[in-house]
C-alpha cells in the first residue's frame, strides 16, 4: 500500500492558476497604431497575443512540447511578461525539465513578486531539484501572499515536510564520513521520492489520475534504483489502467500495463504487485478479443 500524503498537491494551484493569467482583450495604442492585447494585467502585440492563447489551448489539451515551442517564441517577442514565463515554467515542469523551470520561476518572480503561483513554482522546481532552503523561501512567501484557503493549506503541508514531519522515510545522520554522507544523499532522494508517492496516492483517491502519474513519474525520476518507489509506481499504473477501462480507454490502459510490466522486468517489485499487473493485462485483452496474447499472459502466472 502506498502512504497517503499531499505533496505535489500544488499543481491543482498551477491549473487553477492559468484562467487567471490568460483573460485576453483587443486593444488599441494610438501612440504606436498599432492593435494591442491584454493578457491579464499585461498588454502586449497582438502577434504575440495570439501566440499565447494559442499556447493556453495547447496547454489545456495537454500537448506540452507544442505549447513550450509557442511560450519560447513569445518570450522573444516580450521578454517581461510575468505571465508567460509562469507558464512557461509551468510546461517545462510537466516535461520534467526541472532546471529550465527553475529558471522561468526565478524571472517570473522578479517581475511579479506577488504573484504566488510563481513562489509556489519556484518551491517545486527548487524541490525536485533537491534545493530544500530556495524551497522553503519560496513556498513561505508564497504562503504569505496567500495565508488562507486550500492552496494554503497545501503550502503548509510542503513547509512541514521541509521541516522533517515525515514518516517512514530513510534516516539521515550528520557525518563526515564519506560513505555514510553518500547513503545520507541517497536517503534525501528517497524521501523527496517517497513523499511524491504519498501526494499520488492523494490525487488517486480523488481521482485525479494524470496529476498522480505525473507525481510518481518524477519520484521515480529522482530514485530510480528504489524498490520501495518502482513498487509505488507499478501500483498506481494499475489503477490508473483500471480507471481508463471504466471509461472505455482502452488503447491508454493498455499502454499502461505493458508500462507496468517493463518496470518489473527490472526487478525489486513484490510477487503480489507483478501478478497482479500480468492478471490485470490479461484480463484486458480478453475483453478485446485478443484471446491468444492473452493465454500468452496467463502461461507466466502458472
């Protein structure tokens, strides 16, 4: 079973985050004759103005490689628009590009210091990169923008594992002993790992499938030789599968299953979780008439 906790959590903030950013109006400045756009508090070409709407519907569908194409390109063309590297970094954060996302966060922060879905970027990018004090900073200020409801909520629960309130997690103990420094290295990514374990399994139980993933994609990003994480990754697999055969989704969950079992051909994943998965993929192709492939499954779970 995996634990049950709301690290990344703060995403729901980037999504909720973007309608308030991306509200766009025609407008015209007499001085440069020129049609303008507003985005937000922002005004700015209209070329450019069509460049980032472009980009909120690509990044509403998801197509993230496709929108960071447009919000670089729109960057060029205005540089100081605090909302367009949020978003940016937003992107670059859902492709796993933690440092290009460090660096969106710190200018749109720069620009805009009180805007707090830019310090709770910079809090996740700074975390996923192991920079735990820039974390902190960031999600304290950006607490302080925002003291109250459930994004704050959230924050706190960040602070608090940035203060060591963690269960279950590998012990780390001040030495200058080399080897027990590097096993003390290790032991931080696993936590950092385990605690966006515990933040999917959150987002599962609320059904909230594709945050989760993403959560545990990158925990197995940061420990990949974890057992305890490969066990926590194979299991939210299957039940985001699960949830994809309920709707019909077929081509999905099967691409999660194989997903599945390559990780368990690397070995580290209980006897329970892989016959589980293979009883799972079976089952799945029964139901698409792929009976042969299917016997094919069932032969390894004799």
């Amino acid at each position: 079973m995996i634990s049950a906790r709301a690290h990344r959590k703060i995403r729901l903030l980037f999504l909720s985050t973007l309608a308030s950013l991306c509200i766009c109006s025609p407008l015209y400045a007499a001085q440069k004759q020129k049609q303008m756009m507003k985005i937000g508090d922002e005004i700015v070409s209209l070329e450019a103005g069509h460049s980032f709407v472009k980009a909120q519907e690509l990044i509403s569908n998801k197509q993230y490689d496709q929108a960071a194409s447009l919000l670089k390109s729109f960057l060029e063309m205005e540089p100081n628009s605090a909302s367009a590297h949020y978003k940016y970094g937003f992107v670059l954060l859902q492709l796993g590009k933690d440092k290009e996302t460090l660096e969106q966060a710190k200018k749109c922060v720069e620009l805009a210091p009180k805007f707090v879905g830019g310090w709770s970027l910079l809090g996740e990018a700074s975390l996923n990169l192991d920079l735990r004090d820039q974390a902190k900073e960031a999600y304290q200020k950006a607490l302080a923008l925002q003291p109250t409801g459930e994004n704050a909520d959230i924050i706190r629960e960040h602070l608090d594992e940035l203060d060591g309130k963690q269960q279950d997690s590998p012990m780390v103990v001040l030495t200058a002993d080399p080897a027990v420094a590097e096993q003390n290295r290790l032991n931080m990514k696993v936590n950092q790992a385990l605690a966006l374990c515990k933040s999917a399994t959150d987002h599962f139980a609320q059904k909230q499938f594709e945050v989760g993933m993403q959560e545990v994609r990158n925990a197995l990003k940061i420990a990949p030789d974890s057992d305890r994480i490969k066990e926590n990754f194979v299991v939210c697999l299957n039940n985001y599968a699960a949830d994809c055969v309920q709707k019909n989704k077929f081509p999905q969950a099967e691409s999660l299953m194989k997903e599945a079992i390559a990780i368990q051909k690397q070995g580290g994943i209980t006897t329970q979780s892989s016959m589980t998965t293979l009883k799972n993929y079976a089952a799945l192709l029964n139901f698409l008439g792929r009976t042969d492939e299917a016997k094919a499954i069932e032969a390894r779970l004799k």
